[in-house]
C-alpha cells in the first residue's frame, strides 16, 4: 500500500482503531519514515496510544495526545500541539480517531486543513464479532455516521475482524465474506487485512488482492 | 453454543440484561460504566424499549422503584459515587420488596475518587449502603462472560425472591473486551400478583409502600424478609474452587483480583507451595461453608483486594478466626501484581 502523508483511522466503538494505527505507525517506521502518532481520542479515558508510549520513544515515532490522557483526569481534551499534524507536512501522520460519530466530531478542527491538502487515507476500521457492527448493513450506517460527524469521507476500510485472543486464522476467514459486502454496500476497497502475532498465524503473508495487504499487529495491552 | 461475539464487559451486562427481558434503562453517567448507558440509548429504541438519562443517579433509582412496583424488568448502572446516591432508592426498593437490578462498575474512592478500577464499595454493596436491616444479592463477575451471565442470573434471582440483585464489577471488568456467548437460556416468567398493574375493577387495589407506622407490624416484615434472606444463603451460594484438593494456603479473590491471585498461584504452583484459591462468586450470600470447611485443612487464607481490606472481615467470620488471614492489597485505583500476591502466598505457607 503506497503511504500518503495522513492516514486517519476511525470505525466503531472497540473496533481496534487503537491498536491499527499503532501498528500501522510501527510499520510505517519501519520502512524507514519519519512518523508522528496523533491521539484524537476524545471519548474514551482508557486503552490509548499513550499506552505505546515507552516503545514510541524507543522506536522514535512521536506521539502527540492530550497530557489527560490515561490519567485520572476524565478531560476531553486536545493539545495545541495537535496542529503539527496538519502543519508540519515534513512528516507522516498517523491518527487515531475516537470511536462512532461522537469520537469523530473532534477531529472536525483539523478537516479543512486535511481536505486542502488532499494528501490522506481516511479508513474504517470493522470487526464483524462487535455485536452491533454484525452485519454489513448496521456498520455502514456507522461510517455514514462517522463521515457526517468528521467531514471526511472515506476511502478504505480496514478489516480488523477478531475474537481478541481467541482470534485464529478460521476467525479471519469467516469474516471475509461481511467485509466483501461492506466493501460492496460502501463502494470502498478494502485496504488492510489485520492478523494479531499469534503462533496460528505464523507463515502467513496475505488473503489474496481482494482483502487488501496484511498488517501484522502487535498487541497493545497484555491480557490479565 | 451460540457464537462468540467480542465485547467489553459494559457492553455485556447491556446485551444480556436485554436478553433477559429488561425493556427500560435508567441511568446517569460516569466513568467507567457510561458505555451500559450508551448501549442501552442505540438499542432500546430499536426494540421497543425506555432508555432515559435522568436528571441524576436519584431520579435515576426512583424511575427503577416505579417500573419495578409495575411488575417490569428494569435496571439501573453507576460506579461508586453514583451508588452512594441511589443508596436512599436502594433501601426504599427492600422495604418495598421489588425486585431490580443495580450495577456498580467501582472506580476508586472514597469521595469522587479517581477513574481506575477498585473493589472499595465491597462494604457498601454487600452490607447495605442504604439504611435499615436489608440484604441485597451480590454478584462479582470475573470475565465478561460471567458479566452476562451474572446479569441474566440476577434478574432471575431478583424476581424469584423479590428483592435487589446487585453486580459489583470494576473499572477493568467494565472496559476489558474479551470473546461472550450469548446464549441466554428461556426465561421464566414469574407472576407478580403484587405489581400495581390497575385493577380493572376486578380485584382489590395492590399498595406498593415502604412506610409501616405499625412498629408490630413492620418488625414482621423484617422477620419475613430474614427467613427469606435465610433460604437465599441456603439455595443460592455461588463460588469457584480452584486447586483446593491439596492446598496448604487458601487464597481468597473475587473479580479481578482472582484473576491476577490466579496467575500468582500457577506460579507459586511451580515453585512447589501447595497454594488453592476459593473465590466467592457471590459475595451475598457469603460462600462461608466451604470457607470454614476449608479452614479446617489449610494453614493459612490470603485475601487479595483491591481496598483497604474490606472481605477479610468476612473471610475471618467465616472460618471463625481459626486460621490466620493475610490481606494483600492495593487501593485507590492501583491493581496487585502477580508477584506481589506470590510473596504474600509464601508469607502465608511460612507460618507455623
């Protein structure tokens, strides 16, 4: 998949927009580009990329999110730093977008400058084992939701499709087929397959053109 | 089996209360329990059901008297703080003997606390909260899929012996995802000839109160309701043993805490220390049979909490002092780590 200089990851509620971006900044690192991670989360107080912070540092990717972020502090809250992201054309940017609409509507401030600069990705991050993004026709109605929210449109979706970890390669597969129909219902071509680095999934390196390149994830948080 | 969805354990208690029948919803926010709230306000319009925000977590729990006293399932959700205020509905909901079902997903306390998950209102959901001599059934989860299946269970025991069943969760319980069946079994309905339902003049007027000014009478009502508690301490004990056939040191967790208390002991397990664990699935009824059976085999209990030692107390009425009862905890927020639950499994199989 050919980089543009912003991709924006937005979807539903737990989808895994989190843990995408993340890996997808990782993976933008490692193809030897300069990366700054933007926390737009605004919704949720838990699981951000600050989370990632110790190995951002270590790998030199950049991480702008709110200092609440994490804390005790329930604050939905932005830093004025965010508009390097939009400013700073130098580097590649990866944002993580809070969950449903209502996360979305914070990243309204920054679209002007997005849409101007015409140089983004804007994926939906799905996961058909979410209870109410099961069928195609409900997670469309997400996105539609997150565009009107967000005032960007999509262009790529991102299946992101797991059972946590009881995820298995079955697990993937047997979402293929709702993400052909999200693909079909939206009109947008499905850009990233996700697998976590499990032992099943070991020696595999792609589901075929249809599903899009395969972005290998690492965790985030270490299950209890 | 149905198939696997993935959820977090907020969203899990939604789902289920709905499938287990539950069409109205009040509540109030607050982190870290807002997404039952949210769940409820994108499914309950879809199904014909009430999702409404009250004013605050008082007009919240007497919107939940009202459903009740009309004979409906209905639940209401809060973390700690927003317990404290639906505590005074709590109590007029035993005097009354309705049932419903409250979920506290526990931040840290006291006071308004802090937004990270702690076990601190083990005191207030277990003992009471509210005032007057009342018990309420006390369920503590600790997967999400026993987050929906404590749910399911609670509405059941709520309308079989009219009362409040709580769910006393914490903030990772409510925010973790993990894979649920949601395989909720047929559920019985049971009549409620009480509820205040009109009388389409053919029966007399049902009165749902919690006011008795005859003192004669309202001690009755409290007998009645205690020889009905004593049949739930009887019939309705949850518990887990885990590794007890043996075990020289009985570790004692519920929730979350079990599950760091597991870890510790498959690692205190390879060491050789004869470790088990008895974690109370129920902290109301009190699984204090099997405690005090086990007080008679091992040299010493653990109870992991994630407060300033609230259980242990129960732990120690249990087993009747017996043995000693090391506490290992954490608080304000803070979760124990494995290796400081094995240090004080090995303090424990120490003692002579």
């Amino acid at each position: 998949m050919k980089h543009k200089r912003v991709t924006l990851f937005a979807g539903h509620y737990g989808s895994g927009k989190t843990n995408a971006a993340v890996n997808y900044a990782f993976a933008l690192k490692n193809e030897g580009l300069e990366v700054t991670v933007a926390d737009l989360d605004t919704v949720n107080p838990y699981f951000r990329t600050k989370d990632s912070e110790k190995d951002f540092a270590e790998a030199g990717i950049k991480l702008i999110a709110s200092e609440f972020a994490n804390s005790n502090v329930d604050l939905p809250a932005l830093p004025a730093e965010m508009y390097n992201v939009v400013f700073d054309k130098s580097r590649y940017a990866v944002l993580d977008i809070g969950g449903d609409d209502r996360g979305a509507f914070a990243l309204g401030r920054y679209t002007p400058s997005i849409l101007e600069e015409n140089d983004y990705d804007m994926l939906f991050v799905i996961n058909c084992y979410r209870p109410l993004s099961k069928n195609p026709e409900d997670t469309v109605e997400i996105m539609r939701e997150i565009e009107a929210a967000s005032g960007i449109p999509f262009n790529g979706i991102v299946n992101n499709s797991n059972l946590g970890p009881e995820t298995t390669p079955e697990t993937v597969k047997d979402s293929f087929e709702y993400a052909k129909s999200v693909a079909r219902l939206s009109g947008l071509p499905i850009k990233l397959t996700t697998v976590p680095d499990f032992p099943c999934f070991e020696g595999i390196e792609g589901f075929g053109e249809e599903n899009g390149e395969l972005l290998k994830m690492k965790l985030q948080k270490k299950i209890i | 089996m149905a198939e696997k969805v993935l959820m977090k354990g907020n969203e899990a208690i939604a789902e289920a209360a709905i499938l287990a029948g539950c069409r109205h919803y009040f509540g109030y926010p607050i982190t870290p329990q807002t997404e039952i709230a949210a769940y409820m306000a994108k499914r309950m319009p879809k199904i014909d059901g009430t999702f409404l925000q009250a004013e605050s977590e008082v007009a919240a729990i007497n919107m939940v008297i009202g459903v009740a006293a009309a004979g409906g399932r209905v639940m209401t959700s809060s973390s700690s703080p927003g317990i404290s205020l639906k505590s005074e509905g709590i109590s007029y909901l035993a005097g009354c003997d309705l049932p419903a079902l409250v979920i506290n997903v526990q931040r840290g306390g006291p006071g308004l606390g802090g937004i990270q998950p702690s076990q601190s209102d083990y005191f207030q959901c277990v003992k009471g909260g509210g005032h007057g001599d009342y018990r309420n059934i006390v369920f503590a989860p600790a997967s999400v899929q026993e987050m929906a299946d404590m749910t399911v269970r609670g509405f059941e025991l709520a309308d079989k012996y009219r009362m409040v069943s709580m769910i006393l969760a914490d903030g990772t319980m409510g925010q973790m995802m993990e894979p649920v069946s949601l395989d909720i079994p047929e559920q019985k309905k049971y009549d409620k000839p009480w509820a205040v339902t009109g009388t389409k003049m053919e029966r007399k007027h049902n009165i749902v109160n919690s006011l008795s000014l005859i003192p004669e009478e309202l001690e009755q009502q409290n007998f009645d309701r205690f020889a009905k508690y004593a049949q739930i301490e009887e019939n309705e004990v949850l518990y887990e043993e885990y590794m007890m056939e043996d075990a020289e040191v009985c570790v004692v967790a519920y929730g979350i805490a079990a599950r760091v208390a597991k870890n510790a002991i498959v690692a205190a397990r390879a060491q050789g220390v004869k470790v088990g664990m008895i974690r109370p699935i129920t902290l109301w009824p009190f699984p204090k049979k099997v405690l005090n059976a086990a007080a008679d085999k091992v040299k010493a209990f653990v109870t992991v909490e994630m407060s300033m030692g609230q259980m242990i107390e129960d732990v120690e009425l249990a087993t009747r002092c017996k043995k000693p009862v090391l506490l290992c905890n954490r608080a304000g927020g803070m979760i124990p780590t494995p290796e400081q639950v094995l240090a004080k499994i090995n303090e424990a199989g120490g003692i002579n």
